[in-house]
C-alpha cells in the first residue's frame, strides 16, 4: 500500500525533479506539495509547478506556497532560475484539455496543517529545502509530530566541507540548513524519526552525461523524461548534484540505501552558523545516509520518468 507523502521544497531544478518522481512513483501517495520561498521566489516556482503539473497531465495533491522569508535568504542570481522554469517554452506546447486543478489562496502552513490534522495515518514529509514551513507548523501545533511517520530531509553536512560562501562564516555550513538553522533544531528537537541526506553522500552523486544521454533517448516517448532534461538544461556547465532526486529516492525506495545511526545537533551562533555535526552532549538520534546503490537509483529515476 503506498505510503502517504508531504514534499516541501523551494522550487529549483533538482526540487521539482524530485517532485515529479514522488508524483508518479507507486510506492508513494503524494498528498500536498508546499514551496518555500527558498532557492526561488515562491509565486514564480508555484506557478511553474502547476504548468508541470498540466503539462504531464497529474491528478491528485493540492499545492501551496509561501512567502515567509528566510533568515539567511539564498543568493537572488539562484533564485531567478525560478522565473526561467517558469517561462520554458515547454509549456507553450500543451495539448492536454485543462490547466492542473487547485485551490487557490492557501499558504503551505495551513495546508500541511490540514493535511496532518486529517490524515487515518501518519505521514512522511519529505524536505528539499529550508525547513521553515515545516517548524512553523510544529511550532504552532506541537500535537501534530505524533501524526508525522517520519522525515526524509536533505540537508547538512558532516565530514565533509559545506556549501556556503558567505562573508563572516567559515564554509562549513550547507544551504537549506544555513538559510534557517533555527527551523532545522526544531525539526531535529521534535522527535519524529529522521533520515537525513547530507552532502557527505551527494557529493559523489553528479548529474553526468551518460544519464542524461539515456534521459534524451526515452524523452522521445516520454514527456517527464523530456521535461526532466530541459530541466537540467538549465544548469548545464555548473557543478550540479542528485541532491533533492536522491532524496526523493530515498523516500521511494529506501531499501537503496544504507544508513548509520548519529547524533547530530546544528550551530546556531558563530562562524559556523549553520553547521551540522555529529554531537556528544547535545541534538539527538538520527539516521544518517552513508551509502546508496548509484546504479539503483539511476535506474530508478529513469524508470520513474519513463511512466509518463
């Protein structure tokens, strides 16, 4: 029976990727999907997500998003990929009857709020960004951890260098945790279970050329295929890494991975702001991502995008 699913994420590339497995993956019941005003400006990426969404002709969660900022926003030159995803000329050549149903008007807090308030069982929530959205419900309804399964969250980073250049901070901190570390204590503080997968795994992940020559090739008879690679068109010649895709995966089909039991608390103060790390005295029990089966997941991910 598939397992029901919230994704939040903040509209980039990779994030609406991932969103597009969970959306047809079996395994999965995607319920609702947030935008956080992360890596994009979150009216462009909430837009673009519907066009996504009438473009592979999806049925199904109720889409929402928010214009809470970040404590640490992302760089403005990233986030304005999201008014490029938006305008892909993709989108002018849709044949399909009708744009994507949705209720307009709902923040993502007061989705996910509804959505676990009313849920017969807990749920998973997948984050691929910032966990803003996610701690502000927990703050507000405390309650509601003991409806949540579990979290499959990527962020931090624990032996390996962070992703954050930012002037008065060493480095050691990566983004969707630096952008709001008190949100990601919080998360950690809740209790609820945690899969965390770091840059310590994504890091040897790259999106590389003999994947995406074998996305092209099933693009021909497959529109999420063809989406996928325009996609990633869009970061083509930069360092660009699995990050949110990988951790979609794990939420499909975990049995890909293997993970390690750590403690971990996050530097909320300092140079390190930010900084995720395993911990003797403080943070809690989590399990941390070690290693996954590449051949696996890619095969996964093709399979994933051929349905549709």
């Amino acid at each position: 029976m598939a397992k029901p699913l919230l994704h939040d994420h903040d509209g980039h590339v990779d994030d609406m990727i991932s969103c597009i497995l969970l959306w047809l993956s079996p395994e999965v019941e995607l319920q609702a999907i947030g935008i956080t005003n992360g890596d994009c400006f979150a009216d462009q990426a909430f837009e673009a997500l519907l066009k996504i969404a009438t473009y592979l002709d999806l049925e199904g969660p109720e889409i929402a998003s928010s214009d809470d900022q970040m404590t640490h926003p992302f760089p403005e030159n990233w986030r304005r990929e999201s008014y490029i995803i938006n305008e892909l000329p993709i989108f002018g050549d849709n044949d399909l009857k009708k744009p994507y149903q949705q209720n307009k008007g709902r923040r993502s807090d007061v989705m996910f709020t509804d959505a676990l308030t009313h849920s017969k069982k807990p749920i998973t929530i997948v984050a691929t960004g910032p966990l803003t959205i996610i701690a502000k419900v927990l703050r507000a309804h405390p309650e509601l951890k003991n409806n949540i399964e579990e979290f499959v969250i990527m962020g931090g980073a624990l032996s390996v260098p962070g992703n954050v250049e930012e002037n008065g901070y060493d480095g050691s901190a990566e983004w969707n945790v630096y952008a709001d570390p008190a949100a990601f204590k919080t998360v950690l503080d809740s209790g609820v279970p945690i899969k965390l997968i770091p840059l310590d795994i994504t890091n040897d992940l790259p999106v590389h050329a003999e994947f995406l020559k074998r996305l092209e090739q099933q693009a021909a008879t497959s529109r999420a295929s063809r989406l996928a690679v325009k996609l990633w068109s869009l970061v083509k010649g930069f360092n660009y890494y699995f990050w949110d895709t990988v951790t979609a995966a794990a939420a499909i089909k975990p049995s890909l991975f293997t993970f390690k039991e750590m403690k971990i608390d996050v530097a909320l103060q300092g140079k390190n702001l930010g900084k995720t790390a395993t911990s003797m005295f403080g943070g809690r029990k989590v399990q941390v991502a070690t290693r996954v089966e590449k051949e696996g997941f890619e095969e996964l991910l093709l399979g994933i995008l051929a349905k549709r």
